[in-house]
C-alpha cells in the first residue's frame, strides 16, 4: 500500500491515517511505503513514536533540473513511441523547468 500524506486526517480526538494503519502495521499484515513532506513528518509522524517505529525514514532531495533533463531524456523515446509524437531537447528542459517552479 502506499499512502501519499501520511498525516492525512489527523484532528484532535479524530481518527487519522496513523490510527488506522497502526494495527495492521504492527500484526505485519500490511507493508507500506508512506510519503510526507518533512514538514508533515515532524508534525504527523515524529509525534507519535509508535507510529514512527513501524517506519523506516527515507529523505529524498529533489532532483536539480539537470537531473530531470537526464531522467527525461531517457523516457522521451518510450513516450513518443507510444504516443507516436517527439519531444525536442528543448522541450524536455522546458518541461524540466516548469517542474521546478
């Protein structure tokens, strides 16, 4: 399963993503791969220790524009097969660019 903010829902008293996946974490019927920005995970996760264990933490930068060009590059010929289009080098920077922002 992958959560994509796993803080969503949490209120005071309320029942949030932690409070419903904690059970099934810590029988080790569900795997789970959560993501949070570090904001979200100092907020959501760190202040709830038993929820925190049943994660590893993995900090992932962002990617440079550089970086996404290359990763760019080498799925264009994939898309453009499938999508029977080309992509230029300079929309692959633009497109690398408008990601930044």
């Amino acid at each position: 399963m992958y959560v994509r903010s796993v803080g969503a829902g949490s209120a005071e008293g309320g029942l949030d993503a932690a409070n419903i996946l904690k059970p099934a974490l810590a029988r080790g019927s569900l795997r789970c791969i959560g993501a949070t920005t570090l904001d979200e995970y100092r907020k959501h996760v760190e202040s709830d220790p038993a929820f925190a264990r049943r994660f590893q933490s993995v900090l992932v930068e962002e990617p440079g524009e550089a970086e996404v060009v290359s990763w760019l590059r080498g799925l264009a010929p994939r898309y453009q097969q499938h999508h029977g289009v080309r992509f230029t080098e300079g929309a692959l920077r633009a497109a690398a660019t408008c990601a930044a922002r």
